[in-house]
C-alpha cells in the first residue's frame, strides 16, 4: 500500500514553495478516487500520536510544521520517529554467507502452526553469532518447520529456541520489517 503526504511537484509546476497545508490540497484532489493512500493531518500532541502509532503498530511518524516550506537540505520543520516494536519468536533456521553468519530465519506460532515472519540478519556481533550458531547446529533439520514451504535458502532446525526481536513494523504477510537480534529467551 502507498501512503502519499507530501507533493512537491504537480504538471511541471514547483510546488515547494507552497505552504505544507495548500501541497496537501493539491495532493488530495489528484490521488482520490485511486488506490493511493492519503496521509490525513492531525492536530494533536505529538508524543500522543506517536504513542497511538506504536500501539496500533504503525513504523512511526512523521510530524510537520503545517504552514512550512520545502527548503532544500535539512530544517527543522519536519521530524520523522520511527517506533519499535518486540516480539518473541521462533528460530526456524539460520543462513550462511560462505561460512559466514548471515542471520536467522524466524516464525510465528499460532497454534501448531509455525508462519514465517522473516529474516532476522542485524543485532549480531562475533560473540553472539558463534554461540547462537553452536546451539543452532545440533537441531539441523532436512526440512523447513514451517506449515507453509517459503522459497527462502536456509539450514533449517528444529524449532526449539525463541528469540526476542526488535523491529519497526510488520508487512501486510505479518513479515517483521527492519528486525534486529536482542538475544535468545530463555525464560520461556
């Protein structure tokens, strides 16, 4: 899905020099009707917003200043925050590089099932990646854990470690969205 905020040209025509509220007009009038999503304005307190967009699970926001210009570089008119979510999920693999670690494949139970919810390659540091690797190598597996086959390449294990994971958001598919490693639980 496309959300559009801002439009800085329309038909050859600068626009950056318009108010952000008067682009928006502009922007409204030729995206309705399609399949564009407009991203509506709020008049609210920001850590509010921001505090509603984390909980319904939105990347972030982008905040602006209503009556602001489009100036080239960087200012202070517009701030964009993006939030972070956490979830425990399940190792269903792990991917190499060579014989580099390249991350982890994981999955999300619902029931019996296992679903893929993506790949999992920042947050590792040697240390973390050479035990997560000796832990991971004694539940290899010839097939993928997963209910559904994906296409992903991977060695695939047993699905016995959960993993806690940091991430922005999550895809329409419920693929987790720029994830990062926190650590295995160990708790659960």
């Amino acid at each position: 899905m496309l959300v559009a905020f801002d439009l800085l040209y329309l038909n050859g025509y600068d626009l950056r020099k318009l108010p952000l509220i008067e682009r928006k007009a502009h922007l409204k009038k030729i995206i309705d009707g399609t399949d564009v999503q407009f991203s509506e304005s709020f008049e609210v307190d920001g850590k509010e917003m921001f505090a509603h967009a984390c909980k319904v699970g939105l990347e972030g926001v982008v905040s602006k200043v209503r009556d602001s210009r489009y100036p080239s570089g960087r200012g202070r008119d517009w701030v964009k925050k993006t939030s972070a979510q956490r979830e425990t999920l399940t190792i269903a693999g792990f991917a190499l590089d060579g014989n580099d670690w390249d991350g982890i494949h994981v999955g999300r139970r619902k029931g019996d099932d296992l679903i893929y919810a993506g790949k999992v390659d920042h947050g590792f540091d040697k240390k973390s990646s050479a035990e997560l690797r000796e832990r991971l190598t004694p539940l290899i597996r010839k097939t993928q854990p997963y209910t559904k086959r994906i296409a992903h390449q991977g060695i695939w294990v047993e699905p016995e470690l959960n993993a806690e994971i940091k991430y922005r958001a999550k895809s329409a598919e419920g693929k987790v969205r720029h994830p990062f490693f926190k650590g295995l639980r160990e708790d659960l």
